[in-house]
C-alpha cells in the first residue's frame, strides 16, 4: 500500500490524502448522518458526506454505498467504520487521481 498526496490544480487548496492499493483506493470520510439532502465537501484535507438517512441499522451505510456506487462507477466496499462518523471505504479498480478528480467536480457541483 502506498500513500499518495494529490493536488488539485482547480482547487490548490484541496491536498487530500489517498491511500492507493492493489485493488483501488481507500479513503477517509467524515459522515453527517440526518442531513438535508447528499452531499460531499471537502474540508481541508477531510471529505465530509451529507447524508440524508438516520444512522439507525446501517442505513447511512447503505446510502454512502449506494451514492459512492454511483459517483465513481465502481464497487465501493465499507472497510472500517460500520458504527462511527469516521469511514474508511474501498473504491475498487480505480485510481488515487480519478478518485480526487470525481471528488472534486461533486464538490464544486453543490457550490
């Protein structure tokens, strides 16, 4: 496993930290569960997810897997974090700068 630092040109104040593996990329997500609607922000170098479920029997991982499903495209696996705000999930067969770039252009979608 290695750990890669990207940087966004569009936002050079974003440095987000990756971690890149075999199978894809893990990242790091801060959750904020009963949210108005999805959303991802990037704050400093976390990534905060929105999400509109209650954290009650797993729902808002079930969202968070559902909505990364679909952001990236790819299978996305819930790796550590099953009943904390802190995530760590695996984006499968992708790597750390789609990742950033995917993450970027959701961020500056809300905006």
């Amino acid at each position: 496993m290695k750990l890669v630092w990207i940087l966004n040109v569009d936002m050079l104040w974003w440095i987000m930290k990756l971690q890149e593996t075999a199978e894809g990329v893990i990242l790091d997500v801060h959750v904020k569960p009963k949210s108005e609607k999805f959303r991802v922000e990037v704050d400093g170098d976390e990534i905060v997810v929105s999400c509109r479920e209650a954290p009650v029997k797993g729902k808002v991982n079930r969202e968070l897997l559902k909505q990364f499903s679909r952001l990236f495209g790819r299978n996305v696996t819930l790796v550590s974090g099953f009943t904390s705000r802190q995530k760590r999930f695996l984006v499968s067969d992708i790597g750390a700068e789609e990742v950033n770039r995917v993450l970027a252009s959701a961020a500056n979608a809300r905006q």
